[in-house]
C-alpha cells in the first residue's frame, strides 16, 4: 500500500494510485499490511482507533508535520516528524492510551513552544509496550515565557527508549510523569537501553535535569548503557518508599539515587555499588544551573558538538558489565568482550 503527499484519498492506496493521508491508508488496509510512505511534505496526520497490525514505512525524503495516534499495535518505521520549527496543535506525536506501539528508525522535533511527543498514560499499571528505538528527538523549543515543554513527556507505564538520542531538548530531554490529578497509580516497568540524553536547555543556557523521574515507583526498571549529560533526577515522592527493583547498570552520569534492592553495576559518575567509579563532577553543568561550564572526565569526543563517543583515553573503556549490556551499542555496533560504559562503543 502506498501514501504520497500528492495522492488522493478517494483512491484505494496502490502503487499507480496512492492515497493521501495517513488515516485513509490505515481505514483502507488490513492486518499485516506495509503502507509505504512516500519522500514529500505532509500536513498533519492522524491514524484513528483500531488494533490491525499495520506498518507505516517512510521513504527517505518523507517529512510530516504533526502525527496523533489512536491505534494499537501499529508500527511507525522511518517517518520523520518535522514541525517546521511553528508551533504545533499538540505534540508532533502523540499517542492517546494505545497498546504495542513502536516508533523506530525516525526523527521527531523541530517545533515551537510544544512537546516533541506526549504518550498518553493508563488507567492501571500493566505494560503499554510503547517503544522508542533508533529515533533522534531534536530541536523542542521554547519561545514564549512560561512554556514546559520536553522531547519527551510520559505517563505510559511499560515505556520502552532504546538507541535513541536527546539533543536541543529545552526544559528536559524525558519527563516520565504520573497524572495523579485524574487518579493514575505509581507505575513502574520502565526500559533505557543505550540513549545519549544531552544536556536540556533552559532559555539559551543549561536546564538542571536531562531525565526526570516523577511516576511515584521505581519497580522493575531496566537503564542500561545511557549516557547522561546532565543530571538525572530521582528523589521522594517522585519515586515512593518503595520497596525498589531493578538494574541501573553501565551508565554515565550522576544524580540517581542509591536505591536499596536495585542492582548497580558499573557506572560511572555516581557510585552506589564498589563496581560503580564515582567522578567529579559526576554529570556535566553549565550556566545558567551553575555558575561556569564543568564537563565531566569521562573522555567523550567533543560533547560542546553533542559527540558523546569515547576518545581512546576514555576510562569508560572496558569498564563495563557484560551481564547488563545489550549487543551493540547506539550506533549498532557489536560489544564484545568487556563492554564500554555509556551508549557507544570504542571502535578505535
């Protein structure tokens, strides 16, 4: 099946005569179906309610405006989610309580005084199984005084980001938040596996936070190989009296809490565990949320260019965990032997 942005929606989305918009594909296919989406510019899309298991594949060359989802079980591969740097109605993306939803391979950003995504939160504390993977969230901007806005604002329990990168997030790079004023339960279930999260911006200077931990648990999580720029966030109520589970291993960075019950493996920066090795400064600050630019001594390439990859003197080299680490890194290369620390592999 096919989209183009000159297509028509009377049309039955074949190759010789594709359809124009995004929900007139989704109503026209049926389980299983690939729907490519064509190189060109695209109004705001919206995919409505169902659970068919379609693929949306963009072709290089494709660029959509805003897209909210309403379906489950539907896969967005390649679409790049592009604002146009105005202000959007909503998010660029949104998701509205669905289920088994995976966004991969794809960008989202470039807007104004709006999130770069908002995924909708549960009524209870079973898996969404939303999945970021291998997307680029960049260029969430504020230009209007009193405007929060992140790359990212969560309320889905089982969120799953993996080999995804933060870059020119203004207010935080991942907000998982809780709507406690409509009833949501502290949920927990929440995966980070390989993502650089670079500092956020706070006007034309440094946020205090990348990373905010605000859904009322820490249970069951899985952060992995993240590289943090700036501080994560992790304190009281935001995280309960627990009890607490999970692993936090092989990440750089600082500002987590040492959490009884959850396992801490061979970080860099904050140190729980005698395999952690503390640094300081244990996450990198810059003004306006301190008084002058501090980098951490981690060996990154030229964190200034948003280049988190490790120099050949970096003491994240081989100073990480094998239990914990996933097969390749951000970039999809292999770990073998004793892996790296952070996101990306030394390749030397």
């Amino acid at each position: 099946m096919f989209v183009s942005a000159t297509g028509s929606d009377s049309a039955q989305c074949t190759s010789a005569a594709p359809c124009r918009s995004l929900e007139r594909a989704y109503n026209v296919a049926t389980g299983g179906d690939v729907i490519e989406v064509a190189a060109g510019t695209y109004p705001d899309q919206r995919v409505p309610e169902g659970t068919k298991s379609v693929t949306f594949r963009g072709v290089a060359g494709n660029k959509i405006r805003k897209l909210h989802s309403f379906a489950s079980n539907v896969t967005y591969d390649g679409l790049d989610l592009d604002a146009g740097q105005t202000k959007t109605t909503g998010a660029v993306y949104e998701t509205n309580g669905e289920r088994n939803v995976t966004f991969r391979n794809g960008r989202i950003g470039n807007v104004v005084d709006e999130k770069g995504a908002m995924i909708a939160g549960s009524s209870n504390t079973s898996p969404t199984n939303i999945v970021f993977d291998n997307v680029e969230f960049h260029d969430v901007l504020v230009r209007t005084s009193g405007v929060h806005n992140e790359c990212i604002m969560t309320h889905a329990p089982g969120l799953t980001i993996r080999n995804s990168t933060f870059v020119r997030c203004h207010t935080m790079d991942v907000s998982l938040g809780r709507g406690d004023w409509w009833g949501q339960p502290p949920y927990g279930n929440v995966t980070f596996e390989n993502n650089v999260f670079a500092h956020s911006i706070n006007g034309s200077g440094w946020h205090y936070y990348g990373l905010a931990w605000f859904i009322g648990k820490f249970e069951n999580a899985r952060v992995v190989n993240n590289t943090f720029e700036n501080k994560v966030r992790m304190d009281g109520e935001h995280i309960g009296s627990g009890p607490y589970s999970g692993v936090w291993a092989n990440n750089i960075g600082g500002g987590w809490q040492c959490l009884p019950n959850v396992v801490y493996r061979n970080n860099i920066g904050t140190a729980c565990h005698s395999s952690d090795r503390a640094v300081s400064p244990s996450s990198s600050c810059g003004p306006p949320a301190c008084q002058s630019l501090q980098t951490m001594p981690v060996g990154w390439v030229n964190p200034q260019a948003y280049d988190f990859h490790l120099r050949s003197d970096s003491i994240a080299i081989n100073a990480g965990s094998a239990t914990y680490a996933p097969t390749t890194d951000r970039d999809g290369r292999a770990r073998v032997g004793a892996p790296d620390v952070g996101a990306y592999e030394y390749q030397g």
